[in-house]
C-alpha cells in the first residue's frame, strides 16, 4: 500500500508546521466536534469506511477531517472551490497520513481533475459542498456513482442540485441535507457569512463601512446575515429580492428595498447572495455606479458574471491582491473581489471557527447516521431531536444549561 503523501496532489509538503498550527487551533475552539461528534463516532460506524471531504480546504475542514479519520474511517479530501484551499493545511493533513488532491488557485481545470481523482478511491460516503463531488461522480463515474452509501451536504445550493437529481430519478441512495438542519442554516449562513463577507471585503479593500450603502441581492439567510452585519458596522443595506415574502421580511428588518434599477446606481457596494446564476450579469453593468466595488458570497462563482464583465470591459487588470478592475464603457471603474468567487472563503478566512463547529457536527452526524443505515433513498434532513442534542451540545460548551417545563407549565387538553 502506498503512503497518502504518495497518493496525494499538494503543492508544498514542507508548509505542513504552519498548516497545524492552524488545524490546532481550528480544534481549541471546536468543543462540539472535538466531544460530541468524536463521542458518537466512537461506536466504530465509520471504521474502515472510505469517506470523501469535499469542502472549502482550510484549518476547520482538516480538523473534521482527522476527527474522521481518528474514528477508522479513510479518509480522501479535495477543495470544493479551485481558489479557497490553503496549501499548507493541504500540506499538514497529508503529514497527518490523510489522503489530499488540492492546490490553491488552481484553476478550474486542475481543480476538475483532483476531484475525479477523489471519485476514483471509490468513496462510500460523502461530505460535500454544493454537491461538487456528487453531480460529477453522476457525470463522469456513473458506475463508481451507483456504488455509493450516501452523501451528506453542507449547501442550499447543493441540496437543490441533489433534489433535481432526485427529481430526474438520478438519486439511488440516501443523502441527508445538512443544510436544512437548524443547526447548520441558521448560524452557518446567517451569522457566519454575514460577519466573515464583511469582515473580508473590509480587509480586502482596506476600506469605512460607515456611510456606504451596500445592494445585497438576494434576502435569504445569507442575505440577512450581511444585513445585518452592514448595518452594525456602520452601513446602509439595499435589499434586491423577487421573492416578495423575503422582500417583505427585509421591509419589515427596517432595510431599504428596492429593484435592480434603483439599487445599483446608488450602491458603492454589490454583494450577491442568490444561490443561482447572473444575480450581476451583462443586464446590470449600465446601471452600476463608477468604481462600485462587487463581491459574492453565494456557492457559485457564476452569481457575479466576471467572464462577461471581462469580455465587454475595455481594460481589465489587478490593482490590489484579491481586486480586479475592469473599465466600463471607456472610463467606468468596477472593481471584483476575489474573483467572483466566494469573497468569504476565497479572499478571507472563511467563517468563524465557532460556527464551523456546529455546521461540522451536522455534517459529522449525518455521515454517521448514513453509516448506521435506514435512511430511504432520496434526501432527507436529521431529526429535529438529533439538531437539538448538537445545540444542546454547544450551548453546554458555553457553560449553558437549560431549564424544562415543570407538568404544571404544560397546557394540556384534557379529553374525557
Ligand atoms: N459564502 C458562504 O460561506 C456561504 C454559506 C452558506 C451558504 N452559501 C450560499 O449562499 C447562497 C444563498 O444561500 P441562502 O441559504 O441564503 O439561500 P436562500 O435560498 O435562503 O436565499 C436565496 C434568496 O435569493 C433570492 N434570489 C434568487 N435569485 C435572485 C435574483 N436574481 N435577484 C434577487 N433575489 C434573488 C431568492 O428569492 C431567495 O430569497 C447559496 O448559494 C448558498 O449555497 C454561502
């Protein structure tokens, strides 16, 4: 058998001492998987299983990874975006005997091909993001695809890519949408996102939030949490939705609503947070105001449509590491951040450890549970009572703990 450091595609294996110190502390600050993941793992459910990480590849991702791997299981790991892998953690898990095929910045192509090379250690089980590892095993490996036990997966893109495949009749074993788990959506993309987009765009840029009005396309929990965080740094959130509930609730958090043609020409900054395809796109560079700065916080690269921008801008260069420039109509500056990719992850430190501690119990949980078995085909989300023993779990890691109702606070119906 050959070693994972022969097995793997990394960049640098002598970053490996700073890649650890990072996982290190990815683990100081990681109560609920480090206890209560590592705890239900302990029944032996995933030893000897071959199981692939998918995600964004950085200090939280790898810690998961080794906890998995601690528990028996073989573990191969890739980035789930071509610019969000950090090599030296790349290089630390490899050190740490786990199998990786991820560079940073690698492009698309490269990035393709580490991905086939995780389809073809013949996982069991997935941890994926945004079904990246899925959709292409259905694609390019049909027969190694039919083999697996199930997937678990972090994001609402994901989860509607797997229920289209579900749809299509293309769905063959269990998958759990950690997404639509409680403990995942509502602190991972409201909170997390929210406060690691702004802090990110404010560190890329260098630049005041207070004054500046900022368009955020897209009102769902995503959107919400940068709403939030603009308003508490100091800015002011333009809201662009179509879904007049979502537009309704922004209305109603005290958010100035308002279409593409009022929103953009004002705002000096765009963040997209869709989930789908063009939220900017050829339609909206008119209306962007000169020296607008964009960015995207949703799963596809595609929400901000760069490649266009490149194409009809007369002069396109770098101006500041994680900033491009494109000149518009002549003399219009619009600058893109971490190009188009998801500016939290791709240009900053992706979200804060504490609230990749639970979304990672989720994502743990569910591939355990795959493990254990009796899930039907198709997807489904945790129970309710699992959701509740990981917030339990991490409020008890607060120092938290939780009164119950006493037989005398129930209002129950008395039935002759
Ligand atoms: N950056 C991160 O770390 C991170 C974390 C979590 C989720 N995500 C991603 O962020 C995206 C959004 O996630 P969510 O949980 O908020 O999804 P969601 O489905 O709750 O919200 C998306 C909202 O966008 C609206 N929308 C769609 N297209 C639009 C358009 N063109 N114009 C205006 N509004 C539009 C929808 O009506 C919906 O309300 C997904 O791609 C998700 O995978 C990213």
């Amino acid at each position: 058998m050959t070693s994972a450091a022969e097995r793997s595609h990394i960049a640098d294996p002598t970053l490996a001492p700073e890649g650890d110190l990072a996982i290190e502390w990815a683990k100081l600050h990681s109560p609920v998987v480090d206890g209560f993941l590592r705890d239900r793992l302990s029944d032996g459910a995933l030893a000897g299983r071959r199981v692939a990480v998918v995600v964004h590849l950085e200090a939280k991702t790898a810690f998961l990874a080794t906890v998995l791997a601690d528990a028996g299981a073989e573990v191969v790991v890739a980035g789930s975006n071509p610019f969000s892998t950090k090599d030296e953690v790349a290089a630390a898990l490899v050190e740490r005997n786990v199998e990786v095929h991820s560079t940073q910045n690698s492009g698309y192509e490269a990035w393709e091909k580490d991905l086939l090379a995780v389809a073809d250690t013949g996982p069991e089980f997935i941890i994926d993001d945004g079904a990246e590892l899925t959709i292409r095993m259905a694609e390019f490996r049909p027969d190694l695809f039919a083999e697996l036990k199930g997937v678990t997966e972090q994001t609402t893109t994901g989860v509607a890519r797997l229920r289209s495949l579900e749809a299509a009749g293309r769905l063959p074993f269990p998958t759990l949408a950690a997404n639509d788990a409680a403990c995942k959506h509502l602190f991972d993309n409201r909170y997390g996102t929210g406060q690691s987009t702004v802090q990110a765009m404010l560190n890329l840029t260098n630049m005041l939030m207070p004054g500046k009005r900022v368009a955020i396309v897209g009102y769902g929990w995503v959107g919400r949490g940068l709403a939030t965080y603009v308003r508490a740094m100091g800015g002011h959130a333009l809201i662009i939705e179509v879904d007049p509930v979502k537009a309704l609730e922004a209305f109603m958090d005290g958010h100035v609503v308002a279409p593409y043609a009022e929103a953009l020409p004002q705002a000096d900054f765009v963040i997209t947070a869709t989930g789908g395809k063009r939220a900017i796109g050829p339609d909206h560079f008119d209306l962007l105001k000169p020296g607008v700065i964009l960015a995207n916080a949703g799963h596809h690269d595609l929400e901000v449509d760069v490649e266009s921008l490149d194409e009809q801008s007369t002069s396109a260069r770098r101006v500041r590491e994680g900033i491009d420039r494109f000149l518009w109509n002549g003399d219009k500056a619009v600058f893109v951040l971490a190009n188009g990719a998801l500016v939290n992850i791709a240009g900053g430190l992706g979200h804060p450890v504490e609230i990749m501690d639970l979304s990672f119990a989720v994502q743990g949980v569910g591939c355990h549970e795959l493990a254990r078995g009796g899930y039907p085909t198709g997807v489904s989300v945790i129970s309710p009572d699992l959701d509740a023993e990981i917030a339990a779990a991490k409020l008890a890691a607060h120092g938290i703990t939780l009164d119950t109702l006493s037989s005398d606070q129930l209002d129950t119906v008395d039935l002759d």
